[in-house]
C-alpha cells in the first residue's frame, strides 16, 4: 500500500524550541518541538516505508493582513498580537488598516470571511517570514526528510502557502477567502490529486487548531470530489505530532471529534506499524 505523508507547517516559528542564540520562534506552540522530534523519529525508524513526503510551509509577508504592522487603532495606535478584528469592529472605528485607501478592500474581505463561520481575523505576531529562520523546517524533521531523500532516491515536494497578504490561508489546500486575482490562493486541485493517489496519507504538523485542521478539514471535503471512491478511512491523523495553539484546545478537541466521526483514523507515532 502506497504511503504519503503530509507534514504541515513543520517551522521553526511554530515550535518551541529551547532557547539558543539570537533566534527565537515568534509563534511558539507548547509541545511542538517534541511533535517534531516524534515525527523525526518515525521517518528515521519507518521512513522506508513511506512513498511520499509532502512538507507545506507557511511563508508570509511581513505586510500582511494577519500581522500587526497591516493595522492601527482607531486613534493610531499599534494594535498587539493577539488581538481579534472583525468587519463590525472596523466599521465602529476601533480599528483600521493604515493604508486608508485598503479599507473598502479589509471590509469586503472581512465580510466574506464571517459569513463562512470558520474563523474571526486574528492579528497573529509576525511569523514565518519568507527569508527568516523562522520560515525554516525544524531540524530534526529537516534532517529526516534529507536523509529519506537519500535512501529513497526521491524529493520531498513542498507546497508554500500564505504569500498572498490581503488574504489568510490557513490551509494548504484553499485561502480562507480565495483572492480572484491570484491562482496560488484557489483550490489546490494538483495537491488534492496527488494525496488521493495514497493508499494511507498520514498527516502531521503545526499547529492542530489551526492549520492542520483547516488543512485536514478541507482534503475531507474536496478529496472525494477529485478521486472518486476516496474517504477519510485513508487518514491517519498522528496525534502525538501535532499541538494546538495556546488557548485553542477546545478547538483541537473538536477537529480530532469530528475527523475521527467522519472515519479518519487517529494514532500515535508509535502505534503506526506501516
């Protein structure tokens, strides 16, 4: 049986790693870095048995519509990370993009994303800057996946996400609200047809109340429109490699409820025999 994993967002921005040098993650997420040390020991330990690896990475702008610079208060402060914004809220003047000529654009977008229900815009710190050391793959999972390369003769395919600043994009599959003018943000039909040809797709990464679930959330939705006969018994959720968002638990209890009620599996890295 042919095995795939897809290991998202697996970034030194996302995981607290101990402290060394100059550089610090900017978005930690508690329990990430052994997450990745776990993920690491599986592909050394089984990584023979793995056809595919696909590694997604969240690479931003720091200009983005998700970071603080993008926004000010309504009496130019800065606004914190951290900080919710919703179309109501820009419309009362407590906060607004400093470009003021982008506010027509902010609402529309803001309009489009509440009306999904899925997420409220959250200013998040700068994180995952294209170029930093932050946008890099943790080192052990990068040192597995060079060394799977080498025995198995073949390439880890990346797929970059988040490019687009006007628009947030949680998920490797789709941008929360897809930008008209930039194809990179529409359905990703490519990714979606080459997960579907697994047999198991096992699924990993940072962080699971966010962009593993948006992620996960959407190959269940459109996998079976793009392979036919596909469903979500092929998925393996590896729960020890993966942590929420801290204060976003709730939000990681309910992901792993409702994949698993959907017919996804869930498994420690231990408990896969591949």
């Amino acid at each position: 049986m042919s095995v795939h994993l897809l290991a998202i967002d697996p970034q030194n921005d996302f995981c607290d790693l101990p402290a060394e040098g100059a550089a610090a993650p900017t978005l930690p997420v508690p329990g990430a870095h052994a997450d990745m040390q776990r993920l690491a020991a599986l592909l050394r330990m089984q990584g023979g048995r793995i056809g595919k690896i696909t590694v997604t990475l969240d690479s931003h702008q720091r200009y983005d519509i998700a970071h603080p610079p993008f926004w000010q208060r309504g009496d130019g402060s800065d606004v914190p990370p951290f900080t919710p914004i919703t179309a109501a809220k820009v419309r009362a003047g407590a906060f607004a993009p400093r470009d003021a000529q982008a506010l027509p654009r902010v609402l529309a977008y803001l309009d489009a994303l509440e009306t999904q229900g899925r997420y409220t815009l959250m200013v998040w710190p700068v994180h995952c800057e294209i170029g930093s050391w932050g946008h890099g793959v943790h080192a052990d999972v990068l040192a597995a996946c060079g060394a799977w390369q080498a025995r198995q003769l073949r390439a880890v395919h990346h797929v970059f996400k988040g490019m687009n600043p006007w628009t947030e994009h949680y998920s490797a599959v789709q941008a929360e609200v897809p930008d008209p003018a930039d194809p990179a943000t529409a359905l990703n039909t490519r990714l979606l047809e080459d997960l579907g040809r697994a047999g198991l797709l096992l699924i990993a990464g940072e962080a699971s109340s966010h962009c593993v679930r948006a992620t996960t959330e959407h190959i269940v939705q459109h996998l079976p429109l793009i392979a036919p006969g596909w469903n979500a018994s092929r998925l393996v959720l590896l729960t020890d490699c993966m942590s929420p968002v801290a204060g976003f638990e709730a939000q990681h209890t309910a992901f792993l409820d409702a994949m698993r009620a959907q017919g996804a599996q869930l498994a420690t890295s231990s408990q896969i025999s591949l």
